[in-house]
C-alpha cells in the first residue's frame, strides 16, 4: 500500500482556554496586594487606563443576592471597631529599654462565565515574576515564621482560628499583646481553650514567642534549656531585685549561696528578653486587610459587603481613545490601539466578575457559618467546596480559588475564608452531622472535666459517650482527635491524676 500526503478537515469540540481567561482566573485567586500590584502594572502599559478618582459615595459595589445577607454602605466607626489596638511599646522593649496551575481550570461555569470570544488578543500576560519579586527576595518576617511552623502544627478548625488570632496579635519583639479572656469572648469559646492553644504556639521557634512578659518568655527558655527550678523561678519572680542589683535580698528569696547565685545570674544573661528580635531586620508584616465585612444586622441577618478600599477604580479614556483612533495611519497602530482597548475592556468586566464572585460565596459562607457568628467557634457546621458550588450554580474550582488569600472580618475577628470549611462526621442516628471541630471540642470538654483517676474515660469510654450524644465516630478517630491536641493517653492521665500515697 502505497504511502501518500492528503489534506483533511476535520471537526471536534476542545477546551481552549485563551491568555485572557487564563488571567481571569489568576485574577480570581489574587489577594487584594497582588491585584494592586497587577492594576498598577496594567496602569503603565496601557495609555487607555486610568484611575476613578471621584468619591466613592458616586459609585454602588456588587449586591449579594442572599435571603440572609445584604448589602449597605460602609461606616468607617463599624470598621475602626473591628480593630485592636495594643500598646506602643513591647513588655521585652520595656525590660531592656529599648522603647495553581490554570490549565486544569474549566473554561466557565455557570454563576461566574464570562464571553471573552470578543476580547482580542490584548497584551501580554506572562508577569507572575513581576508580583513576586519583593516576597522571594525579602527577609521572612516574624509573623510569617510563626505561620509557616502553625500549618505544620496540627492544628485545625476552631483552634486553627484561635491560633491565627493570637499570632497576629504577636509584635515585633515576640510579645502576645492581647488578653486570653478578650480572645475567648471575641471567638465564643473558653478560656481554658485559648491558653491551650497559646501554650502549643509558645513551643515555636523562637524560643519564649508569644509570652505575655518577660517573666513568662525567660521562663518558656529556661524550660526549654531544662534549667527551670524553684530558685531560678524565684529569681523570675523578683526580677525588680535583680535590676537592682540588690544580691543580698535575691539570696535570701531564692535559697542559695554566692556560686549559685552567681551561676544563675549568668543564666538568666544568656536568654533573650525580645524574640522577636532577630526578624525585625526583615520588612514589617503587612498587615491583612479584610476583603469583605460582615456585620449583624436586624432581626438576626447577617449584612455581608465588599471592602471598597480593596477594589481598584479603573475608568476606560473613552475620549482619549476616539482622539487616538483618528490619528493612526499605520497597520501596527491601530492594531496597538484595537489591542489596548480590548485590554482595557476585558480588565473592567473581569475586575467586575471578580467582585461580584467574592461577594456571591462570602455570602453563601455566611449562610452556612452563622450559628458560629451567633454563638461562637463551637458551632461551626460542617462545610465543603461542593456544598457552596452547589448552592451558587459554580464549579468547585471557583469556589477554591475565590476563597484563597481572602479575608472576612468578623464580629468575632478576622478569618480567611478557607477556614470556614469543616470536615464532618455523621450522626449515629441519622440527623444532621457534625463538625468535627466540634467533636475534638466535646472529647476535650469530657477530659478536661477528668477531675480524679477515677473519672479518667478511655477511647472506648469516649466512644460509648459520643455515640450516646449521637456522634457516630471511631476509636481510631477519637485517638487521632486526642494526640492532634497533646493530650495523653488515659493511662498517663491517671498516672497524673493518682492521689500521692
């Protein structure tokens, strides 16, 4: 059989996925530094941009269209009260003096699909070197480096939370500067729960991070050095004394004579009173800016808005265009000015989809989450991708990358969306299930009211009480429940609980 070349034609159906929607879905997973940095970018290479500079009480964002969410005008008041304020100064600077890839993606779906078929060819958008430049060459900052040790701690739902709010409470000397019971109420939880999970992010690096005084951070390293014993912790306990050198009244408090005091001295010389310190080389941490409100409204709705401040104003030089357009000659300027207006067209419409988006899940967020809003971190419900994809005619995807570096403040605080997704398990008998957050906080209720050896409950007897209360869950689940938050077997916890003979 003889070989031959021959044309054919043939007819299929393909996902293409053109540069401009390529970007579009970047565009959707950008946090609010990242789109500046992009709008700024696209503000010098295209002359048919430029910024709305007209006040923006002129101009009305996205409405969310939800039967428990609404959308109203921002209070700049509402706003400064989610804010904490701390002091100027460190409790350390006190004490020494010193004041994915795209390709996957789907084309569109059926709450965010945009037309791009008339956009033209625009500019050009290989830049993901131009956004991140200053983050890969900068120093890492303190509050990044606790964050980096926090995703590798275990820790998740409700004390993932607590955690991220205490470390963003942390200062540049390493200082905790906010109060446990001021976090706790904030987030509807215990105390007690809030001094767990500080107690587990004051066993970060560096050492002594996180502690509320100096007291606190030199005694979290001389636990670390196993060098903590009654006399040094006297010694903590009158540091007053020491700055005083007054050695004949730290002596008599701490039980020691001349070589002991002396060694101890030295010891305490060697740890560092700030931290922190070693980071503040690096650029300070910049600050997360919520991109969406959520504030308690009438009759127990929840008003959800976009951050307006997080959104660029962009116009398109409609009168700058028709000047330019009748004073191109050539083939290449007209094919620049086509170009540019496309661009600038398609980035208009794409910035709009963006927030319409954002506001569009945030709000289905808050729907499913507001038992939490109403009652705190224990009554987070169980919360998937697909059940907001469902619920809001999107893909999964979409909802992934809306929810990805975006931040939503809270009565209770300020929370990346992502967080707001639970696990589950279901009930033994056949309700609704549970969030397994709020499981972890029930085995843990029922160890920390384990007030003798006698009440001390198994993994087993934790099981048969779960299963009572209508938790369907394992004993390997329950186990791995327990280790996640430290706590130790019931054997060890009825060696601790033992009466002394």
């Amino acid at each position: 059989m003889a070989l031959s070349a021959r044309l054919e034609v043939r007819q299929g159906q393909g996902l293409v996925i053109t540069p401009q929607l390529q970007q579009a879905i970047k565009l959707l997973q950008m946090s609010n530094l990242e789109l500046e940095a992009f709008v700024e970018t696209e503000l010098e290479r295209n002359p048919l941009l430029q910024r709305d500079e007209r006040d923006n009480e002129a101009d009305e964002a996205p409405v969310a269209d939800s039967a428990v969410t609404n959308e109203h005008a921002a209070d700049a008041d509402a706003r400064a009260d989610m804010d904490t304020t701390y002091d100027e100064a460190s409790p350390g600077e006190r004490a020494t003096g010193d004041a994915p890839d795209v390709a996957d993606a789907p084309a569109a779906d059926a709450g965010g699909a945009i037309d791009w078929s008339k956009a033209g060819s625009g500019g050009s958008f290989d830049r993901d070197s131009e956004l991140g430049d200053g983050a890969l060459t900068r120093e890492k900052t303190l509050i990044e480096h606790l964050q980096e040790q926090l995703a590798a701690s275990g820790l998740r739902g409700p004390d993932l939370m607590i955690a991220g709010m205490l470390i963003d409470a942390v200062d540049e000397g390493g200082y905790l500067r906010a109060e446990v019971g001021e976090v706790a109420q904030r987030l509807g939880c215990a105390a007690e729960r809030v001094e767990a999970v500080l107690t587990v992010i004051q066993g970060f690096d560096p050492v002594g991070v996180a502690a509320r005084d100096v007291r606190e951070c030199l005694m979290i390293q001389l636990k670390d050095r196993n060098r903590y014993d009654p006399a040094i912790a006297a010694m903590l306990d009158n540091l007053p004394l020491l700055a005083k050198r007054d050695l004949a009244a730290l002596r008599k408090v701490c039980g020691v004579d001349d070589d002991d005091l002396r060694e101890m001295i030295a010891e305490i010389r060697g740890l560092t009173p700030r931290p922190g310190a070693a980071f503040a080389g690096g650029e300070p941490a910049t600050p997360v800016t919520a991109d969406v409100f959520v504030r308690e409204g009438a009759g127990g709705m929840w008003n959800v808005e976009l951050n307006s401040d997080t959104l660029p104003r962009l116009l398109v030089d409609q009168r700058y265009h028709a000047r330019v357009s009748g004073q191109t000659k050539t083939d290449q300027e007209k094919t620049f000015v086509a170009d540019c207006m496309a661009q600038a067209n398609w980035l208009m419409k794409s910035l709009d989809q963006r927030a319409r988006t954002i506001l569009k899940v945030s709000s289905e967020i808050v729907r499913q989450q507001d038992a939490f809003l109403a009652y705190g971190v224990e009554h987070l419900r169980p919360l998937n991708l697909k059940t907001v994809a469902d619920a809001i005619g999107m893909h999964e995807s979409t909802v992934s990358r809306v929810t990805s570096n975006k931040y939503m403040a809270t009565p209770r605080g300020l929370f990346e969306m992502k967080f707001f997704f639970t696990s589950a398990i279901q009930s033994s008998e056949g309700g609704e299930a549970h969030s397994a957050e709020s499981v972890r906080h029930k085995i843990k209720q029922l160890i920390d009211a384990e007030l003798r050896d006698e009440d001390v409950h198994s993994d087993d007897a934790i099981v048969d009480i779960l299963k009572a209360a209508g938790v369907d869950i394992a004993r390997r689940t329950v186990a791995k429940y327990r280790e996640a938050m430290r706590i130790p077997s019931s054997v060890e916890r009825r060696r601790m609980l033992k009466t002394p003979a």
